[in-house]
C-alpha cells in the first residue's frame, strides 16, 4: 500500500532528439492560418557523433601537494574530534563510577545505622 511506484525509463537508443524544435511554418489559407505540410523527400542529416562528456581533471605538482594536504589536515581533524569524544565517554563513565562508589558507602553506612 505505501510501496512508491518508480517511472520506467525506455531503453537508451542511441539517437539524441534536438533541444529546440522548430516551430511550423504557418500559411493563411482562405483567412484560416493552416500549418505547413513538408512534402520533401529528404533523409534526414546524420547524426553526428557528440563529444565525450567526460572532462579530465590535470593536476599540477602545487595542486597535488594542496590536495594531500588538505587530506591530512582533513584526516587530523576527523581523528582529533573522534578522540575528543572517545576521551569525553571515558571521563564520564569514570564520573559515574565515582559517583556510584560515593552512593554505595552512603547507603551502607545509612543501613547500619550510623
């Protein structure tokens, strides 16, 4: 019931459709405007093959060296703030250990009647 439903894409076929479709050429006709029909014989143009979208990246050596370090400045500070955290869980659970040492003598103490 709450499955979404996914278009269908037709197969690829390799022809590309033009972006701009030229509009009709309009002919009055006994004061009606009617649509030009194209009686031509021609094949249309073939199609010529498009350049490859693929853009290659050309690094040069100052670009190289500002790529790896700004990776390990990105890996310092990733590491820097997983062992801030990792150092934040551990004092708060020795916290709480000390304070479950100071409850456990409280309530001790407070059973025998001191």
């Amino acid at each position: 019931m709450l499955r979404p439903k996914y278009p269908t894409a037709p197969a690829p076929t390799g022809q590309t459709s033009p972006l701009v479709v030229p509009a009709a050429v309009v002919q009055p006709h006994h004061g009606y405007e009617v649509p030009a029909a194209c009686g031509c014989q021609r094949s249309p143009a073939p199609a010529t093959p498009a350049a490859p979208s693929r853009r290659s990246v050309r690094l040069t050596p100052t670009g190289a060296l500002a790529l790896v370090g700004g990776g390990a400045a990105a890996v310092l500070v990733v590491g820097t703030v997983l062992v801030s955290l990792l150092l934040a869980v551990a004092v708060t659970a020795a916290s709480v250990a000390v304070c479950a040492v100071v409850l456990r003598s409280l309530l001790t103490q407070h059973g025998r009647g001191r």
